[in-house]
C-alpha cells in the first residue's frame, strides 16, 4: 500500500474548538410527521411537507423530506428548521433536488419567530433544480450570537421537491486521512462495489470529494463514497491512486490500492437472485422458495447439484432447511429457477433467507446469496365503515372464491377509448359507460374514469382533462401510492385497484374494460 499525505496549510489554530452541528437532520428517525423541532406552513391545499421513506429519492439513508403539488404555480409551502443559536464560522448546508423535471426553492432566515412574515431575509434562491441532488450552502457568520430559523419556501413548479441532510454549524475539525487495504479483489467479467467510508477519516466523511487517477484496464465510477469496479474484457492487477478532499478544511490525502482480476472459471455455477421469498410476505401464507442459478462460466454446464435452503428467525435461530437437486443444462450465461417446498410462517417479523451450492467450484464466492423478508398479518376483512361498506378477501376464512376472468381478447382498452393515440403512463381515460347504474356510497354512478396507475375514480374530479384538450394524455395521478387510504379527499368515489406508479407499454401491457349481461341484468 502506498501511501501519500499532502495537507494544504490552514489555520486550525483560528477554528472554533467546540464546532459542532447545531441541526444535524438526515430525516431518519420516523416516517409521516416532521422530526421534533421542525415545523411547516400550508397554503391550504392539504399537501404539507412530511417525511416519506423512499431510499431511491433520499441523498443518503432511506428517508427524505418531502412536499408535492398537483396545481403548478398555486401553492406556497414552508419548511421550517428548529432555533438555533449562531456561532462564528456557521454555515447552512443542505441538499435538494426535483422529483422530476425541475423545481425552485427559496430560503430565508427569521430572527423572530416562526410566522411567515417573520422571514423576510432571503438567503438563497436555487433555480432548476433538477432530479439529481444539488448540495447548497450559505455562510451564516452575518448572523453570529443570534438565535436564528432557516424557512425554505417551495412554489410548484411541476410536481414535488425533496430536501435531505439539513445542517446548520460547522465539523469537528479532524486530520483528513485515507487508509485502503492492501487490495480489492473481482472476477473478470463481473463487478465490486466497495463503500470507501470505512476507509475514510475527515470532518465529515460522506461529504469528502473522492477522485482517482486514469486507469489502463479497470473501470472505475463512484456515487459519493460507493466506489464500483469492473473489468469485462481483461484480467489481471492494476494499481489505482485515490485521493479525498475535505471541502471543509481543504486537507487532502491520497492511497494507492491494488485491483486484482482474476479470470472467468471453466465452470462456475452462480446463485445469482433470491427470487422468492419476495421484500414483504404474509403470516400463515404459503411461501415456496425460489433460487436464480446461473452459469457464469466459459463451459456449458450439463450435471446435477444439491442446492440448500435455510430461513433465520430475528435473532439467527434456523427455523427450517431442505436440500433440492438442479439437474439441467445451462449454456455460458444462462439461467434457471431451482424451487423448493413451501412454509409458513405463523408471526410477525424480520427474517432471513439463506441459499448455498452443496458442492464448492472455482468461484466460491458466488456460490451462495442471502436475503432479508418481513412478514406481515395480511389484513383481509374490515368494516364496517361509517356508511356500512365492509370488505372481505379471497384469502379470508368464508371469503369469496377466487375467480380470474380474462377480458384481454374480448374487452376494450380503456387507453385507447375515445382518443386517437396511445398514452400509457401517467393517464386517465375518458369516461367510460358502465352500461348500468352503480350505487356507491349514497351515489349512483354510470361511468368511471380509470388512471394507467392503478385507480377508478367514478365521481367527476379536477384530474381528467377532456381529450384532445392540452395535458389529457398526462393527467393520472403519478404518486398516489405515497397517501394512506382511505381518506385520500383529493381522489374522490375512489376504488384503488393496484394504486401503484404503473405505466403500460403499447403492444405489451393494458387495461381493459367490459360490461357482461343485458340490461337490467348487467
């Protein structure tokens, strides 16, 4: 391991000795309702800035603060820190992006309290922000031995923003140092992620700017601190310096480490995906376990092998195992689904699934894959609700048989009725004759609406536009799996059928419609 330090000159000395973040807030500690502190202001449409758990939209970590809007250019919403008493040198450092396209956000600081019209100095005003997250930062000392609040201000553009580690103050300062081991070591043709901040000792880790020198045969790309390795076409070991920056104290320091691609095996059988258990299953429902086997060497592969199976309650205590046998012939590259006997599970909780070959090959570290599941009570009866409606599922004690009629030879796309072209995402049909009167909640109804993502709205509402009017081919509700149900006003006589962002590609996927039987026996 080589190892280089090169420190550019500051005065440490001047710091403050008791820096320290006065908010520090990844919006981690609970989903819904804004942590303690942190308060917002609505415009009255009921969609108010909360926290949602969406690892795919948050900076780091699974939460994010978020704010939608369905009306551009009609709302005003607040995000509001908690106070904070400013000390020389503090800084306001945040990140934000878009949901998509692009959105703008104000911020300001009040002196006074939490009112709007309390912020009146505006700090910052970020334009297009797009859909990747920009990092924002303001230098408070104007501010220094004031108690302050930090407002952001969000007016929609297109539909929502998101705000993620929010913080106010400045690091402990620290010596920045990068230690890597010895080496990585991949198989040619596959890929290593590393997570570099265990490596990494700085003010603040997750915010060190990570780069590296040109290499001749390894590819090399990072997200943050996540550093992904991959060789398709060579084998062998290459050296690669990396070197970190702290944006805070502008130390740098630089190690090299040594990649070691190894070459693709004969014969390598890999468990390459646990199929099933699935993310979420369900207490006393059958699960049937499934493995993805793949051969990844250069030789077809034509024998038999046992493949093991093993669950783990919380706390590491097997609860069941069992042996099954692959025996097929899998080219270079192909794969098969190995499937076992199915279990239940009688309560609550957090498992985990364990899939290894019976037989060790060439490459063992491919040889096994683990998951996680949580089992959940499937809650298949309610009511009744204030108006005597009640709900039971086909999976209940005396619920109703299950019954599956296909409509998709003999039904009607409900995409393409009324219009001349195809709109498959984000998309209401046109009203749709239900051919009979349907009494739903003290109204009758004779025609329904039905959105691409998964939701029948049977009352008139302020989503669908007319075809051919501007907007009609993208008037659907995007994100309406983020609000509980019911109680969702914004979605009104409302039955939510898959309620889920889906989208329906022409020729492959659509919703259909049909009305069986003659009147009045429709």
């Amino acid at each position: 391991m080589k190892h280089i330090t090169s420190l550019i000159l500051v005065m440490l000395c001047a710091l403050p000795l008791f820096a320290q973040w006065h908010v520090d807030e990844g919006f981690e500690g609970g989903v819904g309702a804004l942590p303690a502190g942190w308060t917002y202001h609505d415009d009255g449409d009921g969609n108010v800035w909360c926290v949602i758990n969406r690892p795919d939209y948050s900076h780091a970590g699974n939460n994010v603060a978020f704010c939608e809007n369905f009306m551009p250019n009609q709302n005003a919403d607040w995000l509001i820190t908690p106070q904070v008493t400013v000390a020389a040198g503090d800084s306001l450092i945040f990140f934000a992006r878009s949901w998509y396209s692009t959105e703008n956000l104000k911020v300001y600081v009040s002196t006074t309290g939490t009112a709007i019209s309390n912020f009146s100095q505006q700090i910052l005003n970020l334009q297009n922000l797009g859909n990747s997250y920009q990092r924002a930062t303001y230098d408070l000392t104007a501010y220094a031995g004031q108690n302050i609040y930090i407002g952001f201000l969000w007016n929609c553009e297109n539909y929502g923003i998101l705000i993620d580690d929010v913080r106010i103050g400045q690091p402990v300062v620290t010596v920045t140092e990068l230690d890597l081991p010895d080496s990585f070591t991949f198989m040619q043709g596959q890929s290593l992620e590393v997570d570099f901040t265990q490596y990494i000792t700085a003010s603040d880790p997750a915010m060190v700017n990570l780069t590296w020198q040109p290499t001749d045969h390894v590819t090399v790309s990072a997200t943050g601190n996540l550093v992904t390795f991959s060789s398709p076409d060579w084998s062998g070991t290459e050296e690669v310096t990396f070197t970190i920056t702290d944006p805070y104290t502008g130390q740098t320091d630089s190690d090299t480490v040594s990649i070691e691609v190894t070459p693709i095996p004969l014969i390598d059988l890999e468990l390459a995906e646990v199929v099933v258990p699935r993310e979420f299953e369900f207490v006393n429902v059958d699960i049937m376990p499934k493995v993805r086997i793949k051969n990844s060497g250069q030789n077809s592969w034509d024998s038999q092998i046992g493949v093991w199976f093993a669950y783990y309650d919380e706390e590491g205590e097997e609860l069941g195992s069992e042996m099954a046998y692959y025996a097929g012939a899998l080219e270079p590259q192909e794969d098969d689904v190995v499937s076992f006997q199915s279990f239940t599970i009688g309560v609550e909780g957090n498992f985990t699934v364990s899939f290894w070959l019976a037989e060790e090959d060439a490459n063992p570290a491919n040889d096994s894959i683990s998951g996680q599941f949580v089992v959940y009570t499937r809650v298949n009866t309610g009511g009744p609700d204030t108006f005597g409606y009640r709900f039971i599922d086909s999976t209940a004690l005396s619920g109703p048989e299950f019954n599956w009629i296909d409509i998709s030879n003999t039904g009607t796309s409900s995409i393409m009725y009324g219009v001349d072209s195809w709109a498959g995402d984000d998309n209401f049909s046109e009203p749709i004759p239900l051919g009979f009167s349907f009494p739903f909640y003290g109204n009758n109804y004779t025609t329904a609406y039905v959105d691409v993502n998964g939701e029948i709205l049977l009352a008139e509402n302020t989503w669908y536009d007319q075809y051919p009017e501007s907007g009609w081919d993208t008037d659907g509700n995007i994100f309406n799996y983020v609000h509980p149900i019911p109680g969702y006003t914004a979605m009104p006589a409302l039955i939510a059928v898959y309620w889920d962002d889906l989208k329906a590609v022409q020729g492959t996927g659509d919703v259909y419609f049909q009305t069986f039987g003659e009147a009045p026996d429709r």
